[in-house]
C-alpha cells in the first residue's frame, strides 16, 4: 500500500495516532493540516475551538445552514459561533465528511462493543469518544460543559426523506485525505475511533496520520467563492487579526 505524504522538508510536524487514539494541538494561523486515512474506512471525531478564545468553538449547525449542505468537503468552511472561520477544507480526496453522527460514551461503547476493560486487555482496552475528547481537553483546562458537537471526517452518513440515517460503509479509502487550513490560531482536538453508527460489531478503530505545514499563502479562493457567507466569515475573521 503507498500513501501520499508530505516530504519531511515541508512538514512543521508529523504523528501517527493510533486506532482508538486522541491528541490535541494549535494549528495556527497560515497552518495547514493533513488528516490521512492509513489503511481505508478510519473515523475522526474533531472539535475546532479558537486557541486565544476557547469560549469561540465550532458550530455546526451555523456551517451547515450559511453553506447549505450537509455534506463537507473541498471549499466548506468550518464556522465559529462568532460568525468566523476555524478552518476551511482546501483539499478532500474523499468527498463526504458526516456532520450528524456525535461520538460514543463509555456506556454505548460497552453496549455495543462489550466490556473491553484495562484488567485483561491491557493498553487494547475499549475506548469511547466521549472520554478521550474530555482528556485532551482537559490539558487546555476544559472539562465536560465545554464539549462539543463534533465533525466525523471519513465517514459518509446520508438523511431520506423520512428523516433516518443511513451509515454508508467504505467512504474512505486508504490513502484517503482531507487538508484543513487554518485562517485563525485553532484549537485542534481529535480522536481516532469507529463512527457511532458504523456496523461493525468489532472493535476496530483505525489510525491516521497527521502532518502540518506552513502555508501563509494558501489560496482560499475557492471557499472565499462557494457562498457569499463564507467570503463574510472570513472577512470577520481577516478584521479579528487587524
């Protein structure tokens, strides 16, 4: 299998986060990150909040309704609730990034999984979306009331005209990418597990990899063009660096 990957001369940083992993970090200003699919079908639970202003975090019903669509991909912008832009997609070679499908807690996890504890499994213990999001956001001194609706990249979840949700298996293929460029200094919180809604009665979460780079120039164009309202959230957001 051969993955696309940045050279080491343009990447700022690189990590591996293993299937049922979680890490946190500020992708700042004029960065961009690379979320890559290692081996097909992973899930990315990811919250943006701004770094100098967490109580500024992503809303998603915002970025549905100014875009109007339900389906992220190359162009979208990812809104605060101050009108301004966390990230905005410049490049997704899988199409389809759910905005519905929220994350397990340790209780649904253990329901649909099994027990799965630390006492036999060791470090291959079961984790949940829930907890992992509230460890890494306690290094940034948040805890529970400030967890957010979270956008899962990878997977594909449409809505029929009755209202249900259809998971649809094999979104993401391996070498799969998204890049997020950030127009302000982003809190980046993420894990790497199943999709709640994903039929695999297994564990199985899988890994992916991070890479950011410096790209001060990056040609938000495209996005600046999709929707009238993304050209004023990213105006709100060039004014908030005056």
């Amino acid at each position: 299998m051969t993955t696309e990957v940045l050279t080491p001369s343009a990447a700022l940083y690189e990590e591996l986060v293993p299937g049922g992993g979680h890490t946190s970090f500020i992708l700042k200003r004029g960065q961009t990150l690379r979320i890559t699919d290692v081996q097909g079908n992973a899930n990315v639970s990811l919250m943006l909040l701004n770094a100098n202003q967490p109580s500024e975090r992503l809303n998603l019903p915002d970025t549905l309704k100014g875009q109007h669509t339900a389906r992220l991909s190359t162009g979208h912008c990812l809104y605060s609730d101050m009108g301004r832009v966390l990230a905005a997609i410049t490049a997704d070679t899988c199409g389809w990034h759910d905005s519905f499908g929220g994350v397990l807690n340790a209780a649904e996890t253990r329901e649909k999984y099994g027990q799965g504890r630390y006492q036999e499994l060791r470090n291959g213990f079961y984790r949940n979306g829930t907890d992992n999001l509230l460890v890494e956001m306690g290094k940034w001194n948040l805890d529970l009331q400030d967890l957010l609706m979270v956008l899962n990249l990878f997977s594909k979840v449409t809505v029929d005209e009755s209202g249900a949700f259809s998971f649809v298996p094999g979104n993401a293929k391996p070498g799969d990418y998204i890049e997020l460029h950030a127009p302000m200094d982003s809190l980046v919180i993420l894990t790497a597990l199943q999709h709640p809604m994903d039929p695999n009665p297994a564990y199985a979460p899988r890994p992916v990899q991070l890479a950011v780079r410096a790209e001060p120039e990056a040609d938000l164009a495209v996005s600046r063009n999709l929707r009238p309202e993304n050209g004023r959230a990213l105006h709100n957001t060039e004014r908030f660096y005056l």
